[in-house]
C-alpha cells in the first residue's frame, strides 16, 4: 500500500507541477488516503480560459506520459468549463472560474489534508566579495593616446599643404 501511495503522490505532485508550468491558479493537492474510496490524492486546478483548460490539460497528459504513466479515464472532454483526468489513484481536476463557484470544488475537498508540492527555493549561495580590479595598466593607456596623435597627424599634414597651395596660387597672380 505504501508503495502505490508513494507512486500515487509522485504522480499528484508531477501533474501539479504541469498544471503551474501552464500557470493554473490556484494549484492545491490534496491527501485522500483512507478517507475516500476513490483515490489516494486529488489535483485541483484552477485556470482563467478554455484554451488554458486544454493547455493545462495536455501538459498533464504529456508529462506523465514521458514518465511512463497514462490516464485510464478522461471525463469532460467536450466541456469548456471542467475536466478530470482518472490516474487510478490520483484525480486530476482542471476546472474554470465558474466551474469553481457552481460546484465548490474547493470546499468539497477542504476537509482533506493539503500536501505540499512546490519544491523549496534553492538557498541563496554565498556571497562572496570579489577582489577590486587594479586600474588599467599605464601602458593601455599611451598606447590609446598614440593611435589618437597617429589620427590626428594625417589630418594636420592635408591641412598644413592646403595654404601651401593658395600661397603659391598667391604668388603666381602677382607675376
């Protein structure tokens, strides 16, 4: 029995997973063992529009399909509003905002202990101070400012042959 339990729930806390992966919200899995005899864990879900039903749907049907594990029942496959998928003994509920209100699926289950499913943030590593950077080498820095005078020197020799050229314009219209 422990076994199944155990397989039961990691199949609860994977479609959990899914369905936060998919931004379901509210996300709550909630412990059934021996208390109902439908299942050992139930998976509510709840999601804001009917393409993000079907989205949170297939994350769930896909993701525990890449572990090796399929849904034996599936039920409100036309519904837009709310559908559970049958993990034998884990149920999946995907349900929208009216589905919620109309049924109470929350307060159907509010009896039942909560698991917890979210992984704990990892902690924050140390941090450690990293050694303060030496100035840039005075080499770096003449060499910087020699491509600036090599630059510039180009430009005073096109400018010194410039009057050059008027003065021996100058001198040639005074003969």
């Amino acid at each position: 029995m422990t076994n199944n339990k155990n397989a039961f729930k990691k199949i609860a806390v994977t479609a959990a997973r899914a369905g936060d992966d998919k931004k379901a919200s509210p996300v709550k899995v909630y412990d059934l063992c021996g208390r109902s005899p439908l299942a050992d864990f139930a998976v509510l879900m709840g999601v804001e529009s009917a393409p993000q039903l079907d989205a949170v749907e297939e994350e769930v049907l896909v993701r525990l399909k890449h572990e090796g594990i399929y849904c034996l029942h599936k039920d409100g496959m036309r519904s837009r509003n709310w559908k559970v998928l049958d993990y034998g003994g884990t149920l999946v509920h995907i349900y929208d905002q009216k589905a919620e209100e109309f049924y109470a699926i929350t307060k159907v289950y509010g009896d039942y202990k909560p698991v917890e499913w979210e992984e704990a943030p990892a902690a924050p590593a140390p941090v450690r101070k990293a050694p303060a950077k030496k100035a840039p080498a005075k080499k770096t820095a003449k060499k910087a400012t020699a491509k600036k005078t090599a630059a510039k020197k180009p430009a005073k020799k096109a400018a010194a042959k410039k009057p050059a050229k008027k003065a021996a314009k100058k001198t040639s219209k005074k003969k």
